[in-house]
C-alpha cells in the first residue's frame, strides 16, 4: 500500500485474538511428524466439515487485517489459494488505487444470502475438498479464470468495505462476502474467490480504474436541431446512443468499473464513481434537418404512388458527410444504407469513366443497335436502332445495346471492378457510423452474358442510394470522400482520381441528361439549376419482361449528391427523379 494510506479494522465478532506468532498456523505447510526431522512437510488443505463461528470469525478478521494493512502476502497466506489470491489482490491495490482501505467483520450469513449477493452456484452437498495448496490458480501463478465454486461446507460471513480515493471525498461503501472453509492444520481459511475483492465480480472478471463519461444528452443533425421527429432515422439515433463515439478526455470523470480480461472489447460495467464527469454533450451528426425533411416527404410521396419501398440518400461531395438518409415505409429495413439490389444504367457512370479512360472521345461514333446478341439478346427501353450515335448521345439516351458492344471491344474482363473500387470507392469495407453496405461490381471470370449485363448495371452488379449517391459525389467533386455519418470518422480513400481531362467529359456528359431535350431526365429536372449532372436507371429484376422494373437517379448539383431508388417504380424519369428533383431544388445550404 502507498506510504501514507489509512488502514483501519473494527471486529464485529468476539473471537479470540491470535498469539504472538500464530500466523505460522497459516502456512502452507504443517511440521508434519517430530520423529524425523527428514519427513516432507504436510500440505496444509482444506477439509470437507465447516469451521465453527469462532475459528470463521477469527480467520476472518486475520485475513481482513492484513488486507486492509496491505500486507497483501500474508492475506494471501490465509485463504485456500495464496497464489491466486496474492496475484488478485496486488491488481486490486494497482488498479483500483484506493489510498485508504477500510474493512470491517461483519456477522455470518446464510448460504442462499451469499449465493445470490455473488450470483455463484450453490455448490452440490458431494463437494471434494482440494488436495492442492493452492487449488484454482493457474499454472502460471495468475489468478483462476473464473470464480471458484463455493464449497457446501464453508461457513459464508460478511464485511464492510471502506474505500478512500486521493483527491475527492467520495467514497465507496460496500457489502462483501467471505466464504470460510476448515483447514487441515485445524485453522480457518478464506475460500478464494474473485468475488472476494467485489461480490459483482464474475468468471475473467477484474476491477480497474477508468475515465468515466455521462452519456450524450441527444443526437442532432450538423445545425444541433433535433432528430427525434425523423422517423427514417430512428435506428441510426438509437445506434449512436447506445454506440457514442469518443468522447473528449478532459470531460471526463473517473470510476470503478468491472471489465472482462478475456475480451477486451466487452463494454465495461460501471461500479462506482470516484470524481463525476462534466455533463453530457449532444451527439452532433452530418444530417441537415431540412434535406432530410424533403428526402422523406419525397419518399413518402412515391410510396404513396408505388405501393413500394422508395429510398433517398443525400451527400455532400466535398466532404462525404451524409446529409440524408430516407426510406417509406421508414421502418423496417433500411433500403437507403444497406439493399443490395441492380442499379440499372446508373452503373453507366462507371462504366463510361472506363470507356474515357481507354480513349473513346464523347463525340467518336458509337453505333446504338436495337438489340445485341451475347448469348443473351439485349434490348433498350426503345425500339430504333441510332447507327450515327456518338458516345455522349447513348449516355444521353442511355442506349444498352452501345454500351455492351463498345465495352466488350474495348474493356478487359474485370476492368470495372477495379475502375469502381479504385476511383469510386465501391466495396472497401465503408465504416460510416451504421452497418451499411458498400457494393458490389464482379472480377474477372464472369461469363459473357454476366460481363455483359454488369456494362449497364444488371448481372450481378448491386447497389444502393448510398453507393450511388457516392458515384455522382465523386464524380462532383472529383474525388472519392468515403461517405460517413459522423464529422470527424475515418474514411477511406480510393486508390487514384479521373485525371482533370476525364473528368471534365463526364460531367459534361452527366449533365446532357439533365439539359439536352432527349437526355432521360430532361424534362423532370427543368427547374434545378445551377452545376448538376445526373443518370437515371431502369433496373430488371427478373427475367420476365412484364414484370415491373425498379426506378433509379443519381446526380448532383453544387454541392451536393443524390440517389433514388423506387422498387417496381418503372423508368427512372417516372419515380426517381422527380424525387431526387425535391431534394436538389432545397440544396444543402452550405
């Protein structure tokens, strides 16, 4: 115990004092026979009948003395198990750091009372005592895994614990348990147990001092304006309430907490608290409450058309903060973070950022055909064949049939997966504050018919808002932020950028969509102005033509990214844009 430190012991129970050198009856041997001074010493065990009240109260009070004195060796010496018992009680003095310690004999109890103030199994009445001096401890000399099981015969008693802390005056008042057991050199002994120290302490158990924070008041978006009343949000609110992120240390407190050595990563359980935390901050999010207002008004209003999930997600492309998240019906699974559905011709982003990349120009002839033969017979969502199409019109458009045959000519098997992963961020293991996932493009490998369809987002492409509004983030701002919830988290980073050339021909052809008469969102995106730029999707979800198509958009505008998916909503212009228009037309008011 540090110099200084208090040691105080009041007995509870009249019990005869040891005499002088009595504590050599604690020893882990007796001097065996006296007729040869040769014979080995008797180990000194436990015996299977319970000790009286006095011989309990004794060992008791002797065990409590020493401990309480800091004589940590000779408490040790009087329970069951010294090397367990040194090896807990030394981590108790260094973790827990009391600077005083008070511990006071208390009466006997009953078994049931210290069953359950331990929460330890009653042991069976057919119990066997230990051979072993030092039963329980591991061969290494550190203490037992778990609790030792309380024998049937001990005799249970209480005491009171005092501790002190440098400091402050709080202090720490508590109930403990003794278990006394009878020796064979006719002695009592203390049981050990780690329930000793602290009867909530369980099996891999240990009490340590820790930094201790009050929990966050609330969450808000990035303005400190309430969340509560978003019913889209409702999960990723509750996540980070029961999850908060690190807290500043200066705000913190300190306490006594029990904490699990065989899993660190277990959440430790608060005891006591030693000097009280400043109070609790407000969890402060990268959601704006007015884009998250419109995104679930937009939503709602093609759930209400479509009898469908629809799904928005806003970003902001300078940062990656997610300014948005919606989904109707908002409860339930969340399409906006975690589906994992086709993106239709909104993959085309991607893909034509290959197709740049190898050298086709936005105004080189890309012949649309009506249909392409891979196997599969590829059609578009019209019927004329464009044989003078340059490569800027078929995006505009969005022609299937160009893509496929221009990008089977010109890309490798597997190119896009790593142009999607390497410039886009897609599928990196994204960690944005809520499980989530990041999409999916295929290697090499696929067959042709798959490779095909991966050109403009069927075969076993899968996306979501998230992923897409990403897309267009990136292509925005022209560079991939990792999209996150919280600001500050830390993001990943792609392997590379489009080059300024590459770049400057995407959103040029990003933007016809959106201004060019015959671009697929033209008409719905009249009213957005401004730097924008968009692709709209019509992704299959079987292979009978008749059955309804999933809706996508993903675009931008200044400053911000936005991605609409309506299940079974048809064309993209007819569900996703006009939703996606909502939320572009509010903007993201940085």
């Amino acid at each position: 115990m540090r110099q200084g430190a208090k040691t105080a012991i009041v007995s509870g129970i009249a019990a005869a004092m040891l005499a002088a050198g009595g504590y050599g009856a604690y020893a882990l041997f007796d001097s065996g026979s006296t007729s040869s001074k040769s014979a080995a010493p008797k180990p000194r065990t436990v015996v299977p009948e319970s000790p009286t009240a006095d011989l309990a109260a004794t060992g008791a009070k002797s065990f409590l003395t020493a401990w309480a004195g800091g004589d940590l060796q000779g408490a040790a010496k009087l329970t069951d198990d010294p090397t367990a018992a040194l090896a807990a009680l030394t981590a108790f003095q260094q973790q827990v750091k009391p600077s005083a310690l008070t511990l006071t004999p208390g009466a006997q109890t009953t078994a049931t009372a210290f069953a359950s103030a331990t929460a330890q199994p009653s042991a069976s009445a057919s119990a066997k005592p230990s051979a072993s001096p030092s039963a329980g401890a591991s061969a290494s000399g550190s203490p037992a895994p778990s609790a030792s099981p309380a024998p049937a015969f001990q005799l249970p008693m209480t005491f009171k614990s005092h501790l002190e802390f440098a400091g402050t005056t709080n202090t720490w008042d508590y109930t403990g348990y003794l278990g006394m057991v009878k020796m064979s050199d006719g002695t009592s002994a203390v049981h050990w147990s780690s329930t000793v120290l602290n009867p909530h302490l369980g099996a891999g158990e240990s009490l340590v001092q820790q930094p201790v924070f009050n929990p966050p008041t609330r969450v808000t978006d990035r303005n400190g304006q309430s969340l509560a009343t978003f019913p889209s949000l409702s999960q990723i609110l509750v996540n980070f309430s029961q999850n908060p992120p690190a807290q500043d240390p200066a705000d913190a407190g300190t306490g006594v907490a029990i904490v699990n050595t065989a899993n660190p990563q277990a959440k430790p359980e608060p005891l006591f608290t030693i000097t009280d935390p400043k109070p609790g901050k407000p969890i402060k999010l990268t959601i704006d409450a007015g884009l998250e207002a419109a995104a679930q008004k937009a939503a709602d209003e093609q759930y209400a058309k479509f009898k469908t999930t629809a799904s928005v997600v806003a970003i902001e492309p300078s940062s990656g903060n997610i300014l948005a998240v919606a989904n109707s019906p908002a409860t339930g699974f969340n399409m906006a973070l975690q589906g994992q559905t086709a993106p239709g011709s909104t993959m085309k982003v991607i893909t034509a950022s290959a197709l740049l990349e190898a050298g086709i120009d936005p105004n080189a002839t890309m012949p649309c055909p009506s249909s392409y033969n891979t196997g599969t017979v590829y059609h578009n969502d019209f019927k004329d064949e464009e044989p003078n199409n340059t490569f800027m019109q078929d995006f505009t458009v969005s022609c299937n049939t160009a893509f496929i045959k221009q990008s089977m000519t010109t890309l490798q098997s597997g190119s896009l997966n790593k142009q999607a992963s390497d410039v886009f961020g897609i599928g990196l293991n994204w960690k944005i504050g809520f499980p989530s996932f990041d999409g999916q493009v295929p290697g090499a490998g696929q067959s042709k018919d798959e490779t095909a369809g991966e050109y403009f987002g069927q075969g076993k492409d899968l996306m979501n808002p998230l992923t897409l509004a990403s897309v267009a983030a990136t292509v925005d701002s022209g560079t991939f932020k990792q999209p996150v919830l919280m600001a500050g988290m830390p993001q990943l980073t792609a392997a590379r950028q489009l080059s300024p050339d590459t770049l400057t021909k995407l959103r040029s052809m990003m933007n016809s969509v959106l201004t060019n008469p015959s671009g697929t969102a033209y008409n719905a995106l009249q009213g957005v102005s401004g730097n924008i730029g968009g692709k709209t999707g019509t992704a299959e979800v079987s292979s009978n033509p008749s059955d309804p198509t999933n809706s996508w958009f993903t675009g931008y505008r200044d400053n911000l990214a936005v991605s609409v998916e309506v299940l079974k909503g048809g064309f993209g212009a007819a569900a996703a844009v006009p939703a996606a228009a909502e939320v572009l037309k509010v903007g993201n008011g940085s």
